[in-house]
C-alpha cells in the first residue's frame, strides 16, 4: 500500500514512487516535462549548430573541409566527458543542481563562440560548450522518468528525448534564415541566449526528484509538499512519513552498473549506443557539408541536415509508443533493418533530390530517431540510485562513437573517398547492432533490487 500505519498513532508511510505510479501525469509534472523538453531542445540546438555553420565559416575562412574533423571531434569529446563526469555527480547531490549549473554554463559558452577566429580557437571553445552539453540529456532522461508513472515511463522519455531532434531540427532552419543575412556567427547568439532563460526558469519552477531525496534521507517536511503540489488529488496526512529505501547502495555508482547481474546488460546497452552514434554524429556533422561538396547550394545544404533531423523527430515520438506497446526488441529490430537499408542508399542518391531527401529522411527516422529508444531502455534498466549514471555512462561510451564517426568521416574524406564507399561504411554500424539484438544477450527491464524497494513499516 502506499500509505499504511501499524496502529492508528502511527505516522502513515507514503511510498513516493507508488503514488507517481497510480496517478495520471498531472498539471505540476507536464510542467516539470516541459522544462526538461526545452532543455533537449536548446542541447539538440546547440549540438548540431557547428554542423550547420560549418559550411559558412569554411566559405569565410577558405579552409578545407577536413579541418573540420577535429572541431566536430571536440565538441563530441566535451560531450563525452561530461556525460560520464556528471552523470555520476548527479547521482550524489542531485539531478536540478546539475542540470541548472550545466544549462548555465553551456549558454555562456555559445555566447562566446563567435569570438573564435581560427579553428585552434574553435576547437577549444567547442570542447568547453559540450562539457556543460553533457550534463542535459543523463539528468532530462532521470527526471522525466522518475516524475512519470511507470505504464507511460518509455512514452515520456523518448517524448521529452524528441526534443533534441526538434532542437537539432530547428537549428537547420534558424541557420538557413540567418546565416545568409547575419552570417554563421549570429546561430551560436541565438543558441546562448535562449538556454539563459531556460536556466533562471529552472531556478524558479524545477524541483528536486522525490525519489532521489526519498533515497537520500532527505527530510519528510520537504519532500512532501513537493508531492501535494505535483499529486493534489492525493490526500496525504499531515503526520505522513516517507518510505526509505531499506539500505542505501554502497560503492561508486559506475561500479555498481555491474552488480547484482547487470553486467551483461550494461555491455550489450553500451556496445549498442557505441555503434550507433558512429552512424549518427557522422550523418549530423558531415552531411550538409557532404551535400554542398556535390555541388548543392548552402541552402539546400543545410534542410538536407533539417530533413535528417525531421526523420529522427517523427521516428522518436512514434517508436515510444510501440515499444510501449511491444517491447524494445522487436522495434529495435525493424528499426536498424531499415537503418542499414536507407543510410547505405545515400551516396546513390545525390543526382535525385527526391530520393536523395527520401533516404536520409528514413535514415534520420532510424538512426537518430533509435538512439532515444536506446537511452530509454537505459533509463528502464537501472534502479534510481544508479539512473543518471546508467544514462550518463550510456551516453558516454556512445560518444567515443559519436567522435570516431566524424573525426574518421574527416580522414576518409581527405582520401577522396567516393560518397556510395563513404555512405556503405557508414551504415556497418546498424548492421553490427542487428547482431547483438539478434545473438546477443536478451536486455530487459530489472526489477528493483533489494537496496531499492521501500523498507517495510
């Protein structure tokens, strides 16, 4: 029960989690949803932005296209360590924190991106900005997952997950509006300005997740008017009590994705985003750099990239609602079938603009739309105590894949590469993916272990 007493002078105990569980998601938690989307949103944004410019500033700085490699690489990079570095933070002190001071910091990092005057300089100022970038989707992922009921849980993740893609998205149309009058460096002013805002929003309407101060001995008197304001329906007495857990996990929480059986799990999910990121970051960063090499113009160029980002968009919203409805296996399967099909199609497309926006439209469906299912069956994997990190440390190997793939993509390109080789090496990723989903070891949601589930009263 959630909310039970031995005697009649004892403090009933309220299980936070059973409450979020039984209730529909209220005004006060799409509220919280909302703010974590927009923080998606400016992280999909901000990301991408450099590939989008990138096409300017190499017509501004009449540099080849390879030395972009090592501008892509370091942002991914920045991504990379902050995903894994604060992701376990968040597990110790706390999801809003984290996520305030990281939107905060990413914001002034865009800000100053235009003052960058060679690629040395853009180099660093991208490393810094993806450290903050970092922090967003681990603690969005958590939040959003640990204020949603459990029957709509993956729904939600890969809901709010879509605004990166919708960010990314955006980001392609903002820069072909305004980088042909205010040249490229006036996106990374529009990207800078907006997280400011989200920021000192966060400040005032964010709270703390429940379940991480039940956790952590965080003290009834705060929790619980927390939990009237998301669940007023719920009539909670005034002497209630919080369900703690019976213990409090030991140990650093990356060692801990290992115990109690998850070791083979956490392998599988992280091999998984790995291979999937190569294919994702290569096709985000290169593309519409690829696109105006063969000879289309900035424009066109840059709603190629938008287009990819459309594909993941739609593939996101739709694939949480059937992987609700028949688990992350099968859809996962279908998903990198087509994956393997439409990215490997792309170099043969470039002649037919039809087909050519055809493919990657399918691609970014698959591709980018898959890696929110990915970090979703993440977040379903791990116990609270150890989500962020799950998340984080998920995201984190990944980005190793997420750097290779552009850094790699930039020294295949200096080769002169063709673009059917480039675009047929590009979709080995999701052929590698079909084989762990396949052969691999069969991943799925853990119940809570012991440490997790509320002490009995």
């Amino acid at each position: 029960m959630t909310a039970h007493s031995l005697n009649p002078s004892q403090a009933p105990q309220i299980n936070v989690t059973e409450l979020i569980d039984r209730n529909h998601i209220g005004v006060r938690q799409w509220m919280i949803l909302i703010l974590c989307g927009a923080c998606m949103v400016m992280d999909g944004f901000d990301v991408q932005a450099i590939g989008y410019v990138a096409p300017a500033i190499l017509q501004e700085w009449n540099i080849e296209k390879s030395a972009m490699g090592p501008v892509f690489g370091a942002g991914l990079s920045g991504l990379l360590v902050g995903s894994l570095v604060l992701s376990v933070l968040s597990d110790k002190i706390g999801r809003r924190p984290v996520l305030i001071a990281s939107t905060f910091f990413f914001a002034v990092c865009m800000l100053v991106t235009p003052l960058a005057d060679n690629v040395e300089h853009l180099v660093v100022l991208r490393f810094v900005t993806g450290l903050g970038l970092g922090a967003i989707m681990p603690n969005t992922m958590a939040l959003c997952g640990e204020f949603s009921p459990q029957r709509r849980r993956v729904f939600v993740m890969m809901l709010i997950s879509c605004g990166f893609t919708v960010g990314a998205m955006l980001g392609g149309m903002v820069a072909a509006a305004l980088i042909p009058s205010f040249g490229w460096k006036s996106v990374f002013y529009a990207g800078g300005a907006i997280p400011l805002i989200i920021a000192i929003t966060m400040m005032f309407w964010l709270p703390e997740s429940v379940q991480f101060q039940a956790l952590h001995g965080v003290p009834a008197g705060r929790i619980l008017p927390v939990v009237r304001r998301l669940l007023p329906q719920e009539h909670i007495p005034a002497n209630a009590e919080i369900a703690r857990p019976a213990a409090k996990p030991k140990g650093a929480p990356m060692v801990r994705l290992f115990a109690e059986g998850r070791t083979t799990g956490t392998l599988t999910i992280w091999c998984i985003s790995f291979l999937n990121m190569i294919g994702l970051y290569f096709l985000s960063q290169w593309l519409p750099t690829l696109a105006k090499g063969a000879g289309l113009t900035i424009q066109t160029a840059v709603l190629l990239g938008t287009m990819l980002q459309l594909g993941g968009t739609i593939g996101t919203i739709l694939m949480g609602a059937l992987i609700d409805k028949y688990g992350f296996k099968p859809v996962l399967l279908g998903c990198f079938i087509l994956a393997f099909i439409s990215v490997a199609s792309i170099g043969h497309a470039s002649n037919e603009l039809v087909v050519l926006f055809t493919s990657v439209f399918v691609a970014g469906f698959m591709v980018i739309g898959g890696q929110p299912a990915i970090n979703a069956l993440a977040a379903s994997y791990y116990p609270t105590a150890l989500r962020t990190t799950g998340v984080g440390w998920s995201l984190g190997v990944g980005r190793i894949g997420s750097v290779l793939g552009p850094v790699v993509g930039g020294q295949l390109i200096a080769l002169s590469w063709s673009q059917a080789n480039l675009f047929h090496v590009v979709a080995i990723p999701s052929l590698l993916i079909l084989g762990l989903l396949l052969f691999g070891v069969q991943v799925t949601r853990k119940p809570l272990s012991a440490a997790e589930a509320p002490a009995a009263h």
